[in-house]
C-alpha cells in the first residue's frame, strides 16, 4: 500500500488480456497513473431481463484501483484504506439493492465514496478509487442467505490477523470460514489477498477466479 504504480505496465496488460477465466478482476491498494484496461466499456443494466445468468456468460475484466495519479494510498487501522473499505463491501456492504449479490459495479460504486470520505475526514487528504471494465459480464461475489455464526466469526478472526499482519493466522481463519459456510465468496477472496501479501500471485489468482 502507499506506491504508485503504472498500471498501463506491459505485464498487467498481458494478464488481463491472457488470463483464461471468462470473468477476471485486477485489484491493487496502490495509486495508479493509469487503469490497466485500455478501453472502457459499460456492463448491462441491471433491469436486464435474466441479467445474473446473462453477465455470468459474458467475458469482462475488471480494474479497481486505490486512487488515481498524484494521490496517496493512505493507511488506516493497519493497513491500506483501500483494502479496509473493500473488505467492508465484501462483508455485504457493498449489497445496494439486497439481492445478497454484490457485483463489481456495486462494489465500485460503494468502495470509491466510502474511502473517498474518510481520506477527505481523517488526513483531509485526496484518494479517489479508479474502476475501468472491458466487456458486458460481471464479476460477483454471493452472499449466503444465511452466514453461520461460526463462520462470520472465523472471518472477522481473519480480518484482524490480517490487518495486524499474521498472514499464517489469517489465512487459517479465512480457510475456517470457508469450511462452515462454502458460498460465502468473501473469504475465498481474502485468501487471495492474503497470497498477494505474500507475492504469491499464482495461489491469488485462483482464488479470485470466478
């Protein structure tokens, strides 16, 4: 968290534009003086008729990014701001219409206000999210009707090793909460950030990969 990256850098061009999962998303808690994904594009409407199963057979990459070029990558809490709102939005925060579905759309559209506001409130500092789309598919993260206590309790386990840095610790939990609720799609994300703290790019994208 804090750098600033070039993310029109040859490499992340390639992985997007290579990686074989029909749905893929690049997320990095780093300021970015460009987004990774050369054209834009907008995805369906949301009043699309049988629009999950729709954006679900549709290609896209996704980018969501911690700021934009000039900006800070602020911490808060232990770790990147960035990262501490998203995994907010994945806990269902991100959830706009309740349809315990989130979609990339919604959890852009909730993470770029949220560290907007603390970062204007907390340092009156500016850090402004960038999100770019390739394509009329989704990336979606379900949340299960019911999460069991056992499990929410595992996750929030794992939050806290992770924003303290115990990477062995937060993985267990996340793998806990895994284990007790298999639909809850948070956790499998976690334990890919958690591969990235560890540069561990191959176990990361297996688990971001939807």
């Amino acid at each position: 968290a804090g750098g600033k990256i070039d993310a029109r850098d040859e490499l992340v061009q390639r992985w997007l534009g290579l990686y074989p999962a029909r749905h893929a998303m690049f997320v990095a808690d780093a300021c970015y003086s460009g987004l990774a994904l050369s054209t834009r594009s907008t995805g369906l409407a949301p009043e699309t008729r049988d629009y999950l199963k729709e954006v679900l057979a549709r290609r896209t990459r996704v980018a969501l990014v911690a700021g934009a070029a000039g900006e800070e990558a602020n911490e808060w809490r232990g770790h990147g701001l960035f990262t501490w709102v998203l995994l907010e939005a994945l806990d269902g925060a991100a959830d706009a219409n309740k349809d315990r579905v989130v979609t990339s759309d919604e959890l852009a559209a909730y993470v770029k206000p949220q560290v907007a506001q603390v970062a204007r409130r907390e340092w009156n500092a500016s850090q402004h999210p960038q999100s770019a789309r390739q394509g009329e598919g989704e990336f979606v993260f379900v949340l299960p009707d019911r999460i069991p206590a056992a499990a929410q309790a595992a996750h929030a386990e794992g939050k806290t090793h992770f924003a303290a840095g115990r990477l062995d610790a937060a993985e267990a939990a996340f793998r806990q909460a895994v284990a007790t609720a298999p639909g809850w799609t948070a956790p499998l994300f976690n334990l890919g950030l958690v591969a990235l703290g560890r540069q561990d790019g191959k176990t990361a994208a297996a688990a971001f990969d939807v």
